[in-house]
C-alpha cells in the first residue's frame, strides 16, 4: 500500500507532505488489520485527488476498526484485546485530516480525507 500510495502521488504531483501521511496511514491501517487478521479476504482502496483533497476509500470484509480520540492506557495495553486494534486506530487518526469507518454484516468501508 505504501509504494502504490507514493507512485500516484508522483504521477498526480501531490504534495510530498501529504502523500508521505496518507502512506504512513495505510502502512498502519494494513499492518495492524494483518497483523491482528481484521481482514478475511482482499483489501481494496480507491483514490480520488485534486488540488485541495485527497480521499481514500478502504474496502475490506472483516472486524472493524474504531478511531478514539485518546491512546489506551498501559493497562489496557496489557489487559485488553482490543486495546492494540485502538491504539493503532489513534495512531492513524493523527495522520488523517478526517476519518470515518462504516460497518455492516461484516463488510467494512473506512474513509481517509488528507487536506492538499
């Protein structure tokens, strides 16, 4: 995901900045749905740009993801299973400029907005 993310942001000569946050989102997203096997089957994005947004669409069957506002406490970390799947959510939040996950009978869509 990370090399496919940097190849169209050359070929759409986006701001290094902002393809270099919307890499390192997608780098998290597909180590931790890996990692924690989220994903039962492909995973699959779409990318729209132009010269104010770039969007990135995630499509995969799976757990969802959640994207909280704070990090797990150290405790939770060591306690709670769903605590990893979190904290790489917050990380990924912080590269977004806006995120939203949807979920329905398993089927999970996540939404990346990165301001240009």
């Amino acid at each position: 995901m990370f090399e496919f993310i940097e190849a169209q942001g050359n070929s759409w000569g986006a701001r290094p900045e902002v393809i270099r946050k919307a890499a390192s989102a997608l780098s998290e997203f597909g180590e931790v749905v890996t990692s924690l096997n989220l994903a039962t089957g492909k995973i699959k994005a779409q990318t729209s740009f132009d010269e104010f947004n770039l969007d990135i669409t995630v499509y995969y069957d799976g757990s969802p993801m959640s994207f909280p506002n704070c990090v797990p406490s150290k405790e939770e970390l060591l306690t709670d299973e769903t605590a990893y799947t979190r904290l790489a959510g917050y990380l990924i939040s912080k590269y977004v400029d806006k995120i939203r996950s949807e979920s329905e009978d398993g089927k999970c869509t996540l939404y990346f907005h990165f301001n240009h």
